[in-house]
C-alpha cells in the first residue's frame, strides 16, 4: 500500500463510502482536528508519568480512532437501503463515557478542591495536556458544527467534551503528582498595578 495516491492532488479527499469532498469541508476538518489531538495525546504519553495514566492515554487514542472513523464517515453511504449498516464502523459507547468519568473522578479524590481558575502551565508536561484540551475543545466545536449541518453520532460530541474534562484534570493531577506550581487566576482590580 503506497502512503501517497495522488487522488487528492486536487483539493479534494474521499470520505468512507467514497464520497468525496473539498479539503475544507467540516466533516474533515472535524476529523482532522481529532488526529492532531490524538497525536499531542501522544506526546502527553511520551512523557514521564505514572504507567496508569499511560495506559489510559493509550485507550483514549484508540477511542480517538473510532471517532476519526466516524467523523470520516459519509452518513448516506453508512446505512443500506434496509437499515444494515454498509460499513463496519465501530461506536462509541455509554460505556466510554463512564471510562472517563471513573478516572476524573478517581484523580479528584486526591486533589485540592477547585477554588479559581489555574493559568496553563507549571511544567512541560502539564502545559502539554493543557494544548491537548484546548485542541479537544476546539475538535469538539467542529464536531458540533458539523452535527448541525449533518447529523452525526451523539456519543461523539459527548466523548468529546467528557474528554477535554479528563484532560483539565490530568494536568491538575499531574502538577499535584510533579509538585509543579499551581497558579490561580486571581482577577486583577482596577487600580491594581504589576
């Protein structure tokens, strides 16, 4: 299998079930967005961290996939005219969702309660998971956007925005872990200098 085909020399790209559309178009640039935070997940698990976290980092990458698919996905050509799917696209699924949820809940329990916002940053790593959630936000916008033109799975823009939740909490878990400084977003008054 060649990595380059050529087909999309135009500006063009097919979707799975062959339709094809513009570079631009918001269904890939959804999916798109998905890869890039898939990839700076990575780099989050690149890191030096506890083996747990990155083993879960490694599930979410997987889940990632499954939701590039989806996204990737032309939803005329998914579905026969009998109502069998056409293609084998995996799902995302409630039990995903509590995936997460059992983790954010599991590295709160070892956490300070939240009394501000924190500004990014503190240590690399920390600042990397900060990137992956401001890319998972904006991947989660685009998904919704998309949904709003094409109806698109539910389960993805709730994985979606569960996911930026995990990965606010990693990095607060990972600047406790790292004993990094956590610096609260304290409102400056007006008459306040620097």
């Amino acid at each position: 299998m060649k990595v380059y085909t050529k087909t999309g020399d135009k500006g063009t790209t097919a979707l799975f079930g062959g339709t094809r559309v513009p570079k631009f178009h918001i269904r890939i640039e959804s999916y798109g967005t998905v890869d890039e935070l898939n990839s700076y997940i990575g780099l989050i698990r690149d890191q030096e961290m506890n083996t747990h976290y990155k083993d879960v980092l490694i599930e979410i990458q997987d889940r990632l996939f499954t939701v590039g698919a989806i996204l990737a996905t032309d939803p005329e050509k998914a579905i026969l005219k009998n109502g069998k799917e056409r293609l084998n696209i995996p799902k995302i699924s409630e039990k995903d969702l509590d995936y997460l949820e059992k983790e954010i809940d599991s590295m709160e329990t070892e956490l300070p309660p939240m009394t501000h916002f924190v500004l990014p940053g503190g240590h690399t790593t920390v600042s990397y998971c900060h990137i992956a959630r401001c890319v998972c936000r904006r991947a989660e916008r685009l998904a919704a956007h998309l949904n709003d033109i094409e109806p698109t799975d539910e389960m993805v823009l709730k994985y979606l925005n569960r996911l930026s939740d995990y990965l606010f909490v990693l990095a607060r878990k990972l600047t406790f872990d790292l004993k990094a400084n956590e610096v609260k977003w304290i409102p400056k008054k007006e008459d306040s200098h620097l």
